[in-house]
C-alpha cells in the first residue's frame, strides 16, 4: 500500500507544511497511479491525484446539472397536468412501455 503526503496550497499559494494530507491507496490504484506517471502523460503522482479530483469535480457538476434539468422536467410536467394537459393512463403506459424497448 502506498502513503504519502500531500502538502496543500492555500489560495494564495503559500505552503500549509504543519497539515500535509496523508492519503494511502489499495495496490491497484497504487499501480494505477505508478502506470500513469510511467506512460509519460505524468510527471509525478501527485499530478495523477490532482487531475483524479479534478475529474471527481467536473463529474459532481454534470450529476448536478443533470439533477437540475430532471426537476425542471418534472416542474414542467406538473405544470401541463395543472393545466389538464394530461395523456390518458392507458396511453401513458403504452408509450412508456415503447419508450423502454427502444433502449
């Protein structure tokens, strides 16, 4: 298992040596990181962690845009059932049973 430390920046760039943050990984993810610095694409496994939670960040965001649009969806259908805009049940059910065996 591999442990090391990550010494975090502040915004203003300045060393925060007394809080280093300890992170110890599974030997697969060590050999991950170890394959990645390898292949060139990485200079040191710090680099593979930083762009790790960059990924986990943009990833965060797209969940919470998608989270965004289905409620806007669903404010949206409300809205037309409000307004008796509605499909019948039985029609409902048929398109949603064709919706599923396109997939």
């Amino acid at each position: 298992m591999l442990f090391f430390d990550i010494f975090c920046y502040s915004e203003h760039s300045v060393l925060r040596e007394e809080n280093p943050l300890n992170i110890s990984l599974t030997p697969e993810l060590e050999q991950m990181v170890d394959d990645k610095v390898k292949s060139g694409r990485y200079a040191s496994a710090s680099e593979v962690i930083r762009e790790g939670l960059r990924l986990l960040e943009e990833q965060e965001q797209i969940k919470q845009q998608r989270l965004v649009d289905v409620r806007r969806k669903i404010d949206r259908g409300i809205e037309q059932l409000d307004r008796g805009e509605g499909v019948p049940s039985p029609e409902a059910r048929e398109r949603l049973r064709r919706a599923r065996s396109v997939r």
